[in-house]
C-alpha cells in the first residue's frame, strides 16, 4: 500500500506555479529521498502532505484516504503524520523536556514521560537538563524539532533539510537514529534534502523534483543500475556480436546504441554502494569486466573495433535530472 498516493498535484500562488502537476508514491516502509534545488517545490508539496497547505488541484491520499482538499491534522488520527518542516517549531523559553511535555499532553500522549524520556533519548538530548531552547545549538534545534514531530508514535514522518546546522558527528547520529525508526518502528520517512551523500546512506527510494514537476522516482537499486559501470564494445559485426555475449555472459543485460556499439552491464544492482560515482571495476559491481568480454570475443573470432570501460557519476545523474531531465531522461 501507498502510505502517499499524489496525481497531478498543483499548489498555485496567484500567477506562479509552486507545484505544477505533481505525480508521488511513496510505498509504507519507504525511506524516500526528495531531492530538487532551492524553489523547486519540495518544502510546498511536504506542506500539502502534512495538511499545511491546500492544493489548488489535482489528487492527494494518504493512507488510502483523499485528502486532497483538507487542510489541517489528519482526521481521525492526528498522529499518523510527524512533520519538521522548515524551522524546527520549539518555544525558546523552555528546555527540551518542557517543549516535548507540552505537545504530548496537548495530544493526549498515554504515559508522555515514558514517551518524552525515550524520543529525548533517541535523538541525543536525553542530557541537555533545564537548559533553556534558545541556548541550543541549530543542530540541537533540529534535533529537538525531529524528537517533536515523533511525539505521538506517527506512522509517517516528514522532514524538511532535517541535517541543517549539523556537524559530522551529529549528522551520523541522526542519520542512524532515522534508519532504527525505519526498521524497528516501520516508520515510513520522507527527506527532502540537499545533502546527497546523507540521502544515498539511507534512502530506499528517490524522487526529484524540477520546476514543481516530479522529473522521475527510482528505487536504489534502480539508481544503482542506472550509474552502474558497464563495458562498450564495437565489432565489424554488431549483430553476431550481441549474440555471442548474449549465450556467453547470461547474467549481464545488454543495449544496442544507435552508433551499433554494445552496452554490457551487470545486474539491478551495478554500481557500486558508496556515494560519489560507479565502481572502477566493472566485475565488482557485478558487470562482465574487460577482460571477460575480450575473452569471449576472441574465442568467437570477432574483430574488436573498440573497447572501453564507462562509468557515470551518480551525482552528475542527480544533477541532470534537478536541471529538468534532459540528459538523464524523460520527465516522469
């Protein structure tokens, strides 16, 4: 099930267009990475989704239930939705505690220490004592705001640019505090975020965004697959050639481009796990090697015309589709 179901999302601001036609899935269990450059429509959209905002048009469920004209608290279980939108929502007068107290009770939290106590602890502010808010750090702040939106057990949390402000140390932290909610509360995350490399530690699907308009939604191992390293090869005799590789190489999948050269890659998961670009070594990341594909060739007699190793940087394939697409693809 679709924990977010969007089609044709429009959020319309007089003449201008915040989000135009918006199409979102997002699966239960999802870590989903919302990725799309300043003005793009990602802190809009959240605020739609989180009942912040009204569309202007189109469709939005959530949890099955249409919620496309519906602004505020999600009706009939405010808690399914934690959202950290923006500026983290802390009074600066009190400490953690208190901040976190005042929205459980006001929600009606069973046993709120017991549940203050253990988010305070989750995010790392379980030391912070009466220490007023307005003397945190923006990191603090942000963890603050992240153990509020979880106040209440919600089944879907929302977080906008949530590593703002943060060191390393902190970051890694808050990462690893995401992914435990993630797998031992089936808490559904999406991460609207700049950041790539936090997003490619921990996310299990993407969207991007350009312009208001969802440009395309992968999974990792899609992405992976899509960055992959992969070998091209050229022969006098294109035809003969794909069906060697293809009795050959079973395990590898293959593209004919329109120059007749032939893509070899691996597998869905191609490239490899670390952010930054594909693997040097095609046969780690599951993709025949150099060596392989010449192998083969030679023993079928077959005149190499070219034969080269490609790789592609994931960033540059995150880049090109913020920039619209047009080099990575069509637009979803």
């Amino acid at each position: 099930m679709n924990v977010i179901d969007i089609r044709g999302l429009t959020k319309r601001y007089g003449k201008m267009f915040a989000v135009d036609r918006l199409d979102m899935h997002v699966a239960a269990g999802d870590i989903y990475g919302f990725v799309g450059k300043n003005g793009a429509g990602k802190s809009t959209t959240m605020k739609m989704i989180a009942g912040l905002a009204t569309p202007s048009a189109g469709q939005l469920a959530l949890f099955g239930e249409d919620r496309s004209r519906v602004a505020g608290s999600f009706s009939g279980a405010p808690s399914r939705i934690g959202a950290l939108i923006e500026e983290p929502g802390v009074l600066p007068n009190f400490s953690a505690t208190e901040n976190m107290m005042m929205k459980a009770l006001a929600m009606g939290v069973i046993r709120p220490h017991e549940q203050v106590d253990d988010l305070l602890q989750l995010v790392g502010l379980e030391g912070v004592g009466p220490r007023k808010a307005k003397k945190f750090s923006q990191g603090m702040k942000q963890r603050l705001g992240l153990a509020l939106a979880l106040v209440g057990s919600p089944d879907l949390l929302l977080l906008d640019e949530p590593f703002n402000g943060m060191d390393p140390e902190t970051t890694r932290d808050l990462r690893r505090a995401l992914v435990r909610l993630n797998q031992e509360r089936g808490v559904t995350i999406v991460i609207s975020s700049h950041v790539l490399d936090q997003l490619m530690r921990v996310c299990t699907r993407f969207g991007v965004i350009a312009g208001g308009h969802m440009v395309r939604e992968f999974t990792d191992e899609e992405l992976h697959a899509a960055c992959g390293s992969s070998v091209r090869v050229k022969t006098a005799d294109p035809a003969r050639t794909l069906a060697i590789l293809e009795e050959r190489l079973p395990g590898a999948t293959f593209r004919v481009d329109p120059d007749q050269s032939i893509v070899i890659a691996g597998g869905a998961r191609s490239a490899a796990s670390s952010f930054g670009g594909a693997s040097s070594d095609p046969a780690a990341s599951g993709a025949p090697s150099v060596e392989d594909v010449s192998r083969v060739l030679h023993d079928a007699d077959q005149v190499v015309l070219e034969l080269t190793v490609l790789e592609r940087d994931i960033e540059d394939y995150f880049v090109e589709l913020m920039d619209g697409g047009t080099a990575a693809g069509n637009r979803g």
